[in-house]
C-alpha cells in the first residue's frame, strides 16, 4: 500500500468498496502462540485517505480561485465560498485573512460567495473539511496582497519591498514614513500590477502567527444576538409574497386534486393557490393568512413511497439486511452485541426557507445552502432555463446539521414562483421541518470481537442503514478524485466509500472490519452530524466498555493500551486526568468515556451521569480533550465540541422520530426531546491541546466519542447495557394531525 499514491489508492478503494479482508479468517490464523502487547491492526481505508483528502483533491483545480479585494478605507473583504450555518467559520476565515494581511481583525469582512459554478467541486460545505481546505488557499490569497500592498509602497518610494514592515494595516518604512492600505488599493489594483507578480508571497510561518490560534469571539455575536443579523427570511426582496405549503400525510405522497381551492382563494389576503410535486402551496399578503390558507385546504392524497411501514417493520428490514460475522463464536472467546438507533431529524433553529424570484427568462433564488452550485443546476433544469441566467445568493444560515446538504426548499420556492408568477419568500412550519424534512437514517449494528490471552484477535461491525441520500454532490466529487464508480452500481458503492473514508477504529484489535449494507427505502434522508460515526463509532466504544470488562481491566486502562498512537494516548490522558477518572460515585451516578478520531482528529470524553432514575437520566459534568493539530480558532473549536456533546445527549437519551405509517410523529421540538438547558451539564472543560501540524476537521468530531461516554456511564450507573437508542423513546406526547 506505501507504493501507491492517495489518487490511486481511491481508486482501488471505490472500485472495492467492501474491502473484506476478514471473510475467511479461521481460528489457527488469529489466535497468537503468546500475549506479547496488542496485535496492530492493518490500516483501514479511512487511515490512508479520508473523506477530507477526497474533497480537497477535487477542489484542487479551482482551490486559487478565491476573491479578495481592499477599498479606499482598507477593509479588506473576502468572499467566502462556503456556507456559514452556526459553526464560526467566517470568523476562522476572517482571522486567516487578517493574520496574513497584517490588518486588525475588525478590518476584515467576509461575505458568503454567491453559487459560482466555475468552482466545480469547490463550493460544498460539508465533512468537517471547511478549514482543512481553506486554510492554505486563503493564507496564500492574502499574502498575495500584502505583498502587493508593499510592493507599491516600494515603488512609491523607491525603496527594496523587503526593507518595508507592515503593522495593523499601514506600511511602514525604515525612516517612519507610512501609508495605510487604503491609500495603496488604488494603485495596488492598476494596471502596473503585473510587475509585481515576482513578488515574494508566502505566507507567513505558522511560528510567527499573532492572532491565529488565539481564542477569538465570532465577529457576528453582536448581530445574532440582538437580531441584526439576516436570515433568509429577513430578507427585503421586492414583491416577493409569503408562502406555505399544505404537505402530503405521509412521506413523499402526491396530490391527486384540490377540492376547495376556490374557497381557500377568497380566503382574507389569499393571492393564489398552486399545485407543486411536493404539496399544495398558498401564497398570500401575510404568513399568517398563507397559513390559514394551505390549513383549509381540502386535498385528496395519493399514496406516498413508506405508507405501509412503521419503526418495527423498518427494524426487521435492516435486522434482516445485516451482514453476518465471519468469524464463528464456537473457536474464540467473545463478545457479541446488537445495537439499534432510532430516525433522527436535524432539527436546526431556522427551518427550510427560501426566497425566489422567477421570470420567463431569469431566475434569483436566495437561500441558506452548503451545496449552491448543485442547486443552481438543479433549478436552471427544473425552469429550463441556461445556468447563466439563475443566480444562487447563499445566505447565512441558521443551523444544518448536514440538513442544508439539500436544497429542497429553495427548489420548492422556485416551482412556486414560476407557477404563481411572482417573487415567493417560502416558509416550512416546524411541523413541515421535523415530518417532511431530511433525517439521518435509522440503523442496525451487529459487532463481534474475539479475544485470548489478554489481545483483542478480531473486531468485526456490520452495519445496515437506511439508504442516506448522497444527491447533492459528493459522488461528482469522488469521481474527479480520480475514483471510478462501477457501472450500474448506483448509491451503493457511492455510500460504501464515503463509509470506508469516514469510519475507521483507533484501536489495535487484530483484524478489524467495519462493513455497511444500505436498505434502500424511499424516505427523505441526509448527512447528519458525524454522518456514520456518530451510531458507528458511538456502538463500538460501549463494546470497547464491554471487552475491558470481559479481560478485568479498567476501561481508560484498557483503551491506553490497545490506542494506537501517543497523540490518541495525550487526548485520553487529558480528558481522564482532569476528570478524575475512577473516582467514588454515589449510587445511581457513575462516570464514562468514549474516544473518537475523524479527519486527522481525535478526541475523548468524559461524562458524569445521575441515572438514579433511569427515565430521566442527565449528564451532571463532561470534560474533553481535543486535538485537532492546528486550530485557527480554538474558541471555535471549543463551540463546535459543546454543540457536538449536546447533539449525543440528545439522540443517546431522548431525541428520535418514531415512523408510523409512513410518517415521523414528532413536528415540534417539545415532541422531539432535544436537549435544553435543564438537560445540559452545568459542569463542562474542554482542552484544546497545543498546536502541531495542519489543521484536521471539528465540526463532527464531538458526537461519537461523547455518544459512547453517555451510554457507558448509563451502563455504569443503571447496571443496564443500552442496546436502543435514544434510551427513553416512549410516546409522551399527543401528535400533530396528519
């Protein structure tokens, strides 16, 4: 495997998805003569490339194509081509900029680029990679125009650009003369500029950063918190009319009439009424009366793609699916577990929205959207029109989750828009969000592991998901990776190499396999926090729990040493020591830990749980350490880990959609059960440890190693293994009519 190249081994790697080295293990060839230490593991394919170096391959081509420019007063503005959903990335960006310019940080401005389909693959927010793929491109873009801004101060000043210093901005010379960036834009952006090319333009050593890895507050803070800051629906378009969407009572159903439409059209402040593939839309003067409006509405239904099918019908399915172990229970000690979890909604705060604008030869949608140029395509298709007459406005939005993946709502608003002829600022209720939204895919786990001799001999997971709609661009993006997709073999392999480059165990268990079958059920599916590995990786790390047990060691113990690298060690250690690990615990609170690494990162966690009733446990304190090698913004980082640790309290407590008949019954948050205040620990410490190397990804990092610190600590305290999760997933709620 040294002797190829991360193109080639991508190649191999898609062309192979399943990569089944253990199909025929027998019992001679993993059970050793002698304990001597733990039995290394062959790397997996997420070892040697991850999703992450996938996307940056693609993005190569066009990674230079970033745009940054300086007026007059020395505002340097730079337009950022990702999306901003909540996780600080125009802050990390803003502090790059500001930190190769040498201008203070308030004098930066970072817009959200609008859809530029010249970016190929270039444009798609997602898999933690935002930073690990930006941090060269844009540190070397604004060295470029520093060096550019000195240059000319040079120039005007006939003196050597290396003699010249730069200091919050101004360019300074030897003798104290000086000139700010402003008064050098002009001349900067001349026509002389190419002579300048030769310019030395690296950026800066990461030794000599002043302001990069320093914990920094969100330059938005200010806006999102009185308000100020504009969502999608703050937005003042002219004539664009609210509108809403009467939604089929189970997933994916069709309209097959209106029988009122007449009566809702003279409802008070109704404009019109219009059919589309995914509902009835009303639009209207005010949201209001869109609301009354599509509530009115009579409609008859056709049968929708799930009808049939409810949580235990979904369960057997996936049960059914999964693959079984190969190596047989009978020759080796061994521990056996079955996991399933639950349907999850994304539930972001700022529900799908969008703004359009269509006209017979044009169209202008704005939207919040991590894959803009897919949507563009998309809706140039969808209108027929050429893709230079649609402009795609990315707006800042407000969560995702993986949710704003998709771009359901803006292609919905721009089918209405067509139909009703006029602008459209589309709405979707919680209850549209959480029913008819995308939601990560409920899934099914069987691990085996098999130990002698103190060692872990094998370490076999085989997963069976529901199929994760990947339609939004990654599958393009493998493929100009230098990836091939066999013919015909569709989502499947698409889906087992994003598996394979994502989910990967730390530990040396002798052979180790990790394998996912997908059921292919028509439901609204997408990326969710830690794709994969939050259910993965969260199992694996309760079984670690269970095998530390089985050999009579202690589990911080245990993972120290069958961890396969000091870097992983230095987390765990962290997060053990300044949780005081083993330390007396009253009846019914216990502690546990859970290790996690993703996207050239890893983390560990430690909770504390009250369980003294077990229907209504709650994480008291949680400590994490987090290596990420180079953090640009380790304030940042340390929002991302909290948001990630109260993702898993979450979805391993309480929060999960139940399916009946075709459709979640959850549509509101208080349905829901995600986490709130009361449900969160009022002790929490997370390390950011020293910088080293580049930058690896965050924004998933936290859930999966925080999904298996809960669960054990539930086990510890309850003296009950959890095998379902959420762990308390009763209907307590009166749902929401159909």
């Amino acid at each position: 495997m040294a002797d190829h190249g991360r193109r080639r081994f991508l190649t191999y790697l898609v062309a192979a998805p399943t990569l089944a080295v253990a199909t025929s293990i027998g019992a001679e060839s993993v059970s050793p003569p002698s304990a001597e230490g733990a039995i290394p593991s062959p790397p997996a394919p997420g070892d040697v490339v991850d999703l992450g170096d996938v996307l940056i391959l693609a993005g190569k081509p066009t990674a230079g194509m970033l745009v940054l420019t300086v007026d007059e007063d020395g505002t340097a503005h730079f337009r950022l081509p990702r999306e901003e959903v909540g996780q600080g990335l125009t802050t990390a960006i803003a502090m790059l900029v500001a930190e190769e310019l040498d201008t203070p940080l308030e004098n930066v401005r970072v817009r959200l680029d609008d859809a530029r389909p010249e970016l190929l693959f270039n444009q798609l927010t997602g898999s933690s990679n935002s930073i690990r793929s930006l941090y060269d491109p844009v540190r070397r873009t604004a060295a470029a125009a520093r060096a550019r801004m000195v240059a000319i101060a040079a120039r005007q000043w006939n003196l050597e650009a290396d003699a010249l210093t730069v200091r919050k901005g101004v360019v300074v010379a030897p003798d104290g003369r000086k000139a700010s960036y402003g008064s050098l834009a002009a001349a900067a952006a001349g026509d002389k500029t190419e002579e300048l090319s030769g310019q030395q333009t690296a950026p800066k050593k990461e030794s000599d950063h002043s302001l990069v890895g320093k914990p920094t507050s969100r330059i938005d803070a200010r806006a999102i918190v009185t308000g100020q800051q504009q969502y999608t629906l703050d937005l003042d378009v002219p004539g664009a009319k609210p509108a809403m969407v009467r939604r089929p009572p189970t997933l994916n159903g069709t309209v097959k009439s209106v029988g009122n439409e007449a009566a809702v059209r003279a409802m008070p402040g109704v404009l019109d009424v219009v059919v589309v593939p995914t509902g009835v839309a009303v639009v209207a003067e005010t949201f209001g009366q869109a609301l009354d409006g599509k509530d009115a509405l009579e409609v008859t239904w056709g049968k929708g793609t799930v009808d049939d099918l409810s949580d235990d019908g979904i369960r057997k399915r996936l049960r059914a699916a999964t693959l079984p172990p190969a190596v047989p229970p009978v020759l080796t000690k061994h521990v056996d577990a079955e996991f399933d979890f639950a349907f999850a909604s994304h539930a972001p705060l700022e529900t799908n929205s969008a703004v359009a604008d269509v006209r017979a030869d044009s169209a202008t949608i704005w939207s919040g959207l991590k894959t803009p140029i897919v949507a563009l395509q998309t809706i140039a298709a969808e209108l027929g029109l050429p893709q230079d007459k649609v402009t795609v406005h990315v707006v800042q939005a407000g969560g995702s989750f993986g949710r704003r993946l998709f771009f359901d709502g803006a292609l919905e608003a721009a089918r209405i828009s067509k139909k009703s002829g006029r602008p459209v600022k589309l709405m979707w209720s919680r209850i549209d969000d959480m029913r008819h939204g995308r939601m990560r895919p409920a899934t099914h786990h069987k691990i085996r592991a098999t130990y002698a001799l103190g060692n872990v001999l094998t370490f076999e997971h085989r997963v069976a998901a529901v199929e994760t709609d990947f339609r939004h661009g990654l599958g393009e993006a493998l493929s100009a990776s230098g990836a091939k997709l066999p013919g015909g073999a569709g989502n499947a392999t698409l889906a087992q190499s994003l598996f394979l480059t994502t989910v990967k165990s730390p530990y040396n268990f002798g052979v180790t396999t990790q394998l996912l079958t997908e059921v292919p059920l028509k439901m609204p599916t997408a990326s969710w926090r830690s794709v994969y590995s939050a259910n993965t990786r969260g199992a694996e790390e309760i079984v670690v729990d269970e095998l530390a047990a089985k050999l009579r060691k202690d589990p911080v113990a245990f993972r120290r040493e069958f961890l396969k690298n000091d870097r992983q060690r230095a987390v765990l250690d962290k997060a053990a020591d300044d949780g005081q690990w083993g330390r007396p615990m009253p009846e019914g609170f216990a502690q546990g830990v859970g290790f996690h690494e993703e996207y050239k990162s890893r983390t560990a966690c430690l909770v504390e749980i009250d369980a003294r009733d077990p229907k209504k446990p709650r994480v008291t304190k949680a400590v994490i350490a987090v290596d990420v090698g180079r953090p640009v913004n380790p304030r940042g980082l340390e929002a991302q880990m909290l948001g990630g640790l109260t993702d898993a309290i979450s979805t391993t407590l309480r929060a999960g959609l139940h399916i009946e008949e075709g459709l979640p019954l959850e549509g509101s948050y208080s349905q829901f059960h995600y986490a709130r205040q009361a449900d969160s620990p009022p002790d929490v410490r997370i390390h950011v440890l020293p910088a080293d190397g580049e930058p690896g990804g965050a924004g998933e990092l936290g859930v999966p190693a925080a999904v298996g610190a809960i669960a054990n600590a539930y086990a510890r305290a309850t003296g009950t293994r959890p095998r379902t999760f959420p762990v308390n997933f009763d209907v307590d709620f009166e749902p929401f009519p159909r």
